[in-house]
C-alpha cells in the first residue's frame, strides 16, 4: 500500500489544520486513529482504493464544529465541494467518498452505502474505555453547565449505555473482525452496568476533585 504523496501533503497542509476548530472527541489524534485503522481494514478489501479510504477518513469529522449533530452532511458537502480533489480522482470517485463520509456515523439508520463507507463507520471506533468518559465529561460541562456534577456522571452513563449496552446503537453496523473493539464493548457495558465503580472511574480518569 502506497499512497500519493502530493495528495497526503495537500490533506496535511489544508485540511488537517481545520480539527483545531473541533472538541476532543473529533480532533486531529482521533483522525489520525481513524486514518490508521481505515487503512488497515482496507488490506481486507480486494481492489480497494487506498487514496480514497485515506481522503475519506481525513475528512469524514471535518465539519463537526460547524454543526455538530448533522457533522456527517456538513462533512460530506465540503469534500464534495473541494476542487483540488479533482486532481487526483474522478467524478464519481469524489461522489463515493462523499457517501461514504456521509454514511459513517453508527447512528444512522440502514448501511453504508459502498464498502468505503463501511470502512470508515467500522475504523471510528474506540477502543478505550477512558476515550467516552472523558468525550460525555467535556460534552456536558461545554452543554449542561448548570448541571450538578452527579447529574453529569448520571446522563453520561446513560448515554454510555445506549450507544455501548447491550443493545446499543454502537454494537452493531461493525464490518470488521476488530477484537479490540470487542474487548472494549465488553469492558464499558460492565462499567456503565455498575452505578457506583461507574461513577469512580468517571471521577478518576477526568480527574475531577470530588
């Protein structure tokens, strides 16, 4: 797997720098992290377009401090609408990676609409417990402010356990044989399940003076 080096400089240089503009949750480490596990589920992928899952993973959270719920349309719109990208792909492939950015996110309802939308909804998955502790943390000082600290911890981990429960939303629409996601899903419902060890490892990891 090799990718062009002119369009890896272009995402560095123009487009990277816009995740400055976004919250913890949605910034350049998490890109990066989705970059590197949509690559490596691209090996699994005859005939894949590794420049396109590159471009599609670079993108797909760009415009989330624009709009924040609807960041996969956003997102979507300002690949479709970048110029330079015609450059280095064609019209359709532009409209594939525009779909599949728009398709990414776990709450969608139906499925990715091409394998590269599959790609990149399977690689923006954590897989570390701490990650959404501290993401519903910073979601809910910046949203709830007013809001009591027990209540913080409370809504978080109800959140935590509609996405990551047993049945949550995140469970499914997984493409990808990822043991580690498994792991993961396995160590935050027992967590979220727990009120009490819940709400000490919440404290513990967003370092919070109780």
């Amino acid at each position: 797997m090799k990718l062009n080096e002119e369009l890896k400089k272009y995402i560095e240089n123009n487009i990277f720098p816009s995740y400055k503009k976004n919250d913890l949750g949605h910034n350049l480490d998490h890109i990066r992290y989705v970059i590197d596990r949509s690559l490596k589920f691209a090996d699994n992928v005859n005939s894949i377009n590794y420049n396109m899952v590159y471009v599609i993973a670079a993108y797909h959270d760009i415009g989330h401090y624009i709009d924040a719920k609807n960041h996969e349309k956003v997102s979507a719109t300002m690949l479709l609408e970048d110029m330079n990208l015609k450059k280095f792909f064609t019209k359709d492939e532009i409209k594939t990676m525009s779909e599949a950015v728009y398709d990414h996110r776990a709450s969608l309802e139906g499925e990715p609409r091409s394998i590269y939308g599959k790609i990149v909804s399977s690689a923006d998955r954590n897989t570390l417990v701490e990650v959404p502790l501290k993401r519903t943390y910073a979601y809910r000082l910046e949203h709830n402010p007013n809001d009591s600290l027990d209540e913080i911890i409370e809504e978080s981990r109800q959140h935590i356990l509609n996405k990551f429960g047993k049945k949550g939303y995140a469970t499914e629409k997984m493409y990808f044989e990822d043991l580690d996601y498994k792991k993961f899903l396995e160590e935050i419902s027992f967590l979220a399940d727990n009120k009490e060890e819940f709400k000490r490892k919440f404290i513990e990891v967003n370092g919070i003076n109780n």
